[in-house]
C-alpha cells in the first residue's frame, strides 16, 4: 500500500504549475517568487499572495509534511476503503459497500454476489457508486445509472452484454449502492451528489475537536463530483450552528470568486443551515475522543433524509481550504506542532 504525495519534487513542482492555466494570467516574476516559496500557481491567484499575506496561508508543499506527520501507523485505515469500511464499521455511520472488484473478479463478504445479480440490480432500477478502494480527491469516480437498453457509465453508454467485460476492466474497486441525498441538499445542484466536509483533530493538550467545517456544491464544470479544486463550490460552516457564513469558487483563472448564490441553480448558500447538524459534529466529535490515534481526518458526509453517512475518512485533508475558511489559533498550533507549518 503506497501514499501520495510522501516525497517532494522540486523540479517536478515547477514544470507542472509553469504549464498549469492559471500561471498565464498572472505577472511571471511574481508568479516565480512564490512558486519558489512552495505555493502553487492555483494558490497564488486565489489567496492573492503578497509579500503582506502569504504567512497566512499554508504552502502546497506542506502537503508532503501532513502525509508523513500525522495519522502515524493508522493511516492504512483511512488510505484503503475496504480496510475503512472492516474498522470503521459500527463505529460510524458509514455507506455500506456491496462488493469489491480484484482483476476483474466480484468478491463480497459472507453474501454471495454475482454478475447476474449486479445486472438484475440495474435492470430494477439501481443506481451505484464504484470508485478505486486506494486513493482520493474525486479521481476516478464511476457513477452507473440504468438506461432502456443498458447502463450508462459516467457519460458512456454500454448494453447489458457489455457488463462482464467493463467489471473485469477494474484493477481493484469497491461497489456502493448510490444514496439518496436530502431534497434539500441535492435542490442546490441536482445530478451531483454534494457533501461535506468535516475535519477532525487532536490539540497539542489531548482534546478532540473539530475544525472549519465547509459545503461543497457540484457545478458544470466539476460534475459528475462536488470538488472544489475542479471548480465546485465551498461554503464554510459555522461549527455551533450549522449555517452556511460564506461561499467561494475558482474562476477559470484561478481568483477567488463570491458564490453567495450558487452560480448556475440561483439557489440562495448562505444562510442555509445543514439539516442534522448538531448529530454530525456529535457522532464525528465523540469517535475522535474514543481514537486519538487517528490525529487528523477529513471526514465526507452525505446528508440523507434520515439523518446522515460517512463516505470516507481522508488521511491529508486539504489544509489550505480550511485555514482560509477559519484561522483556528489551536488547529494553527496543531500544524505547527506536527511540523507542517512553521
């Protein structure tokens, strides 16, 4: 099992944000200085770096310092999603996976599960999830829906005949029933499923707590996910009461744009309060205390009708975005203790 993001390149680092489109709209020289500093070309034009700021904010480069400073020895729980699923089950409320895919070949715990059972699953009108059981970010996400003759697999079509031959295409995956999002989550962009995050921490004193909480919202540009780096939209959460304070996207140039109201659905953000808000950050704030082992987690939550689920626990949740939605002084203490940031 290998994790990302474990060595920096500089070399490597340079070339790919030289070459990344925000870096063509953005004076060179200042461009330069910053990279050299560890911040990425998306970075510089969003938080709008300057020699007054850039303190303020986490390097990119940091990173590779949260992959190796913390989570130390369970971080294998969090990276692979059938050993999350083994631990964390009756622990949290978590979405329950139907199968796994190794080579090709269906495997399911004690229940039997085959191809033709898949296909009667599709034929009865059930959609699902199959996404890759190491590995985050949004990447390589399948979402299969029905269709008269077949099944769509993201944007491509497929007939039942084809089914076998698109499961043994898969190296090792892991298949979840697709879960229903609240009506009043999913009015804010139908078609995506749109999550949040929640981030989960141990202060340098021992105490489970919890930490810049956001929203994310899909968008044309981001679907068939809700990420913020692929053009979502993030929404800080305020942690006692669960509304929605302020909202950002990245233009296609990278700036920070406002999106009070979601820019394409029209639909009001902030101001919106997370249904079931106070039994999330209970459930998420209670596991911690319980495993302090487990020192900083990016928790992704659906929010059902009935009350909510945990995709998955991220190991390296993306520190930047929560810094910039609230300079929490003990999870700053926290990065600064673990030797993330300076």
């Amino acid at each position: 099992m290998r994790l990302k993001l474990t060595r920096f390149a500089p070399l490597k680092f340079l070339l790919k944000n030289l070459r990344a489109e925000s870096t063509y709209h953005q004076p060179f020289f200042h461009l330069l200085k910053f990279l050299l500093k560890g911040f990425s070309s998306d970075q510089i034009a969003f938080y709008q770096l300057s020699e007054k700021n850039y303190r303020e904010y986490p390097r990119d480069i940091f990173r590779y310092r949260t992959t190796h400073n913390t989570n130390r020895n369970v971080w294998p729980i969090l990276h692979d999603k059938l050993c999350f699923e083994g631990f964390m089950r009756g622990k949290l409320p978590i979405v329950p996976s139907l199968f796994y895919v190794c080579k090709g070949t269906i495997n399911a715990g004690s229940e039997q599960y085959s191809v033709e059972r898949f296909e009667q699953e599709i034929r009865a009108g059930q959609r699902f999830v199959i996404k890759p059981i190491q590995g985050g970010m949004g990447e390589n996400l399948l979402f299969l829906k029905p269709t008269p003759n077949g099944f769509k697999l993201n944007e491509t079509e497929y007939s039942f005949g084809d089914l076998t031959a698109v499961l043994s295409g898969l190296e090792y995956h892991l298949c979840c029933a697709y879960v229903q999002q609240h009506d009043d989550i999913e009015r804010f962009y139908p078609g995506v499923t749109n999550t949040v995050r929640v981030t989960s921490y141990m202060t340098t004193s021992g105490e489970a707590r919890l930490t810049s909480p956001f929203m994310r919202f899909g968008t044309r540009r981001s679907a068939p996910v809700d990420t913020f780096g692929k053009g979502g939209v993030a929404a800080a959460i305020d942690l006692e009461s669960g509304m929605l304070t302020n909202a950002f996207i990245r233009g296609q140039r990278a700036e920070k744009l406002d999106a009070s109201v979601h820019p394409e659905t029209g639909r009001q953000i902030v101001g919106f309060v997370i249904p079931f808000w106070k039994r999330i950050t209970e459930t998420i704030l209670k596991f911690q205390a319980i495993h302090p082992c487990f020192d900083l987690v990016g928790w992704d939550v659906i929010i059902t009708h009935e009350g909510f689920l945990i995709i998955e626990g991220n190991h390296n949740p993306e520190t930047s975005l929560l810094v910039m939605f609230n300079k929490d002084p003990d999870f700053i203490a926290f990065l600064k203790d673990r030797n993330i940031i300076a």
